[in-house]
C-alpha cells in the first residue's frame, strides 16, 4: 500500500471522515491511498488534515525535489 494508507490506519480515521476534512469524495481518499502521493503541496494538504508531517504522507522522492529548489 502507501505511505497514506498507513497514517489513516495509524490515526484510527476512516477514509469517510479524512474526504470529510477535505472537502473530497471518499472514492477519491480511495485511489490517493492505493496511489500514494508524490507531490509534496498533495502530502501538505492531506497532511493537515491527519494531523502529521507531510514528509511522513510522500511514497516518492519528491522530496529531494522540494529540498533542492529551495537551496
């Protein structure tokens, strides 16, 4: 699975409540947690919604992307 499935477990909340957070179908929760995200803005949004470091939500290396952009 992904990074985002795990955290929604680890955070005991349903993909219901999450869509719920964030204004999103719950089908859509669906295929982001099978998917998993990539994008760091996609892993700061859910990430304020779970509560937890968007760094922990990214499946991909896009975080050395961010990183480097910046320095």
């Amino acid at each position: 699975m992904s990074a985002l499935h795990d955290m929604i477990a680890i955070k005991k909340i349903s993909q219901a409540e999450l869509a719920k957070r964030l204004n999103i179908s719950q089908p859509a929760v669906s295929v982001m947690a099978k998917k998993g995200i990539i994008n760091v803005k996609t892993a700061r949004r859910y990430a304020k919604a779970l509560k937890c470091n968007p760094i922990l939500l990214l499946d991909e290396m896009d975080i050395i992307s961010e990183y480097s952009s910046r320095y």
